[in-house]
C-alpha cells in the first residue's frame, strides 16, 4: 500500500467522507477503483466526456461516477 496525498477541494471531500461514512464505504477504496477504471478508459483511447456549461448533469443511476458514490 502507498499512502499519495492529493489537493481536493474540501467540500467535496467532506461531502464524500460524509456519505462514504454513513454508507459504510472506504473512501480508499472507492478512489482507487475509480483510478483503475480511469487508467483501462486511458488504454483505450476513449475521449473524455465532459459537460458544457449548458448541459444538465445525468441522473445519478447514469452519472459515470455512481458506482463511486
């Protein structure tokens, strides 16, 4: 295990510890699933999807991040 330290803006880390603590949820965990789905996504050659200031954000059922959260 490595411990790596990152600059995350502090509301959204309070408000994913809050919600990882009250689901029972490692926080670790979850971010390093993310990484490693994000590094097979890199492999591929996928494009990042990103929203433009006018696009709403999807349902949480079809956001990329909700198996995360």
């Amino acid at each position: 295990m490595v411990i790596k330290s990152f600059n995350i803006d502090s509301e959204t880390y309070s408000q994913f510890s809050e919600i990882c603590r009250e689901r029972g949820h490692s926080m670790s965990k979850k971010v390093e699933n993310f990484i490693k789905e994000e590094l097979e996504r890199m492999k591929g050659n996928f494009k990042t999807e990103r929203l433009s200031a006018t696009e709403k954000i999807p349902e949480k059922s079809n956001h990329p991040m909700h198996k995360y959260c």
